[in-house]
C-alpha cells in the first residue's frame, strides 16, 4: 500500500543514550527530522542536550513516565507528531530455569508492554492527522530462538506478533508499521546483556554456572563467535530512515548477514534441522 507522505517531519526515539538510538536520531536531524530523542539517566539526557537534541526524559517500563513523556513531546510539537521509533529494550541472559519472574516479567515491560503503551497513546494523534509511521526495533532472535537468551527471544517474538496484528488493525488509517531486525551491531548491548547477568545470575546455583562464567565474559570481551558480522548502528539507523520516508515502507528490515539467514531459515527449514544446529552451538559454545 502506497502511503502519504509524512507532513510534519518529527519523531520520538526511544533508548537514545548510545548505540542505534543515538544513531537514529542523529541520521534523523541530518535529513531534516525534528527529533525528540529519549533516554532514562540523567546523565544520558544532559549528553543529548549538549549536542542539540530536545531530549526527554522515559523510562518505558513505566506508564506514569510513558505519559509525561507523551505530554511533553506534543506539548512541545503544536499536539502533532510524524512518527515513533521504538528502540529502547533490555536483555537479561541465561537459561530459562535459571530466571526469576521479575527477570522474565522485565524484559515484556520493556520489550512489549511499555512499548506498545507508548505507542497507543499516539495512535489517536496519528490517526487524526491522517498519516503516521511506528517503527519497532526487534531483532534476528524475534524470528529464531536463541538458547540462554530464551526469554529476549520470546519478548521479541511476542513484538514481531503484535507488529503484525497492529499493521493490519491501522491499514485504513495510513499510519504503517514495520519492523527491524538487526542481528549483530557493534553496540553497547552485548557487555550490558553480561553485565545484568552476572550481577542477576547466581553461577553456583546454576547446572550452567561454570559456563556462564565464560559466557559472560566472551560478550563483555568481545569474543563471541557472531562478532564478526556486526556492522556499526548506522546501518540500522539508514532501514529506520527508509521505513519513516518511503512511500512504500518494508513490513520487515535485515541488516546484517545473520539477521538475512535467520530470517530465511524461519521460513524455510525445518524446525529438527534448527534444533541440530543450535545443539551445536551450544556444545560449542557451553561444553
């Protein structure tokens, strides 16, 4: 479906204190954007304003917070908004028996729940204005399910489900929905994911602990085995640009190689084969 052009050239982006986020928005304002960049530390939104950026304040896994965020962002752009980049997520590691509720129920607040709180909340302004563009940022693990990040994988999972619903439900109101997957990128992510497992994670109480060490540290380090296909976040800001811009935006974006091959792989082979290959990973990567 063709689309109309977005009018009023603005948009809110969520997890802008590094990484995509950061790169989004700053892409966005080179092409003429009116971007209102968010982050929840305070040192992270003083860093945005130094650089020109009307940064705001969100933490999405809370809705007081997602809806003075709203509030301020239309009070400070006339009650209109273009469009929303849903980007910010959390990740914690670890087998799925090894995570508490609050560790599993954390990752849906962030990934799924406030996402899609945020952008209820202006699904009515784009609707009344006639044109509107929401962007979710998933990720390669939303299409294959990835051992001891099962739980990521399932909250991603759930947002490329709930992205392709919402598509359909907005399709006569001309506001689109597309989803990006970008598989490895040189961010910040990686050592945060090992970071909040080590810190979340008892290793002695854990048939994986001895692992887990390795793990940890192979992702702080930058030792994975899938670190040498991250492309920088630019790549992923350049699909963001497409999917705000186009008259034709994708429903789905890949960036990296991985993110290509996963998405093939879901489509086309068969779950036994999948399974055998990820057991090898595993073996290899866990012993």
């Amino acid at each position: 479906m063709k689309l109309q052009k977005v009018a009023n050239k603005s948009v809110l982006v969520t997890g802008c204190s590094s990484g995509i986020g950061l790169a989004t928005a700053e892409l966005l304002r080179s092409k003429g954007w009116t971007v209102f960049p968010t982050a929840r530390k305070v040192a992270d939104l003083d860093a945005l304003r130094q650089v020109g950026f009307e940064a705001i304040k969100l933490d999405v896994a809370s809705s007081e917070s997602i809806a003075q965020a709203v509030d301020r962002v239309l009070a400070k752009n006339g009650g209109t908004l273009g469009a929303v980049v849903n980007n910010a997520g959390f990740g914690m590691p670890g087998a799925i028996e090894d995570l508490s509720r609050d560790a599993m129920r954390y990752q849906f607040e962030v990934n799924l729940f406030g996402l899609q709180e945020l952008t209820n909340r202006l699904i009515p302004v784009f609707r009344k204005q006639g044109y509107g563009r929401i962007v979710n940022i998933s990720s390669v693990v939303g299409r294959l399910s990835l051992p001891f990040m099962g739980i990521y994988s399932a909250s991603k999972f759930a947002l490329e489900a709930v992205s392709d619903a919402l598509r359909v439900e907005l399709s006569q109101d001309q506001i689109s929905v597309s989803l990006v997957e970008p598989g490895p990128i040189k961010t910040s992510f990686s050592s945060n994911c090992a970071g909040h497992g080590e810190e979340k994670l008892d290793p002695a109480d854990s048939k994986f602990g001895a692992a887990y060490r390795d793990y940890f540290k192979k992702r702080r380090d930058g030792g994975m085995s899938e670190d040498r296909f991250r492309l920088p976040p630019e790549a992923v800001a350049s699909k963001i640009l497409h999917a705000l811009e186009s008259p034709r935006p994708k429903i789905r974006y890949c960036v990296t190689l991985p993110a290509y091959l996963g998405s093939w792989a879901a489509r086309f082979v068969p779950a036994i084969v999948i399974d055998r290959l990820m057991v090898g990973h595993v073996k290899k990567r866990f012993g």
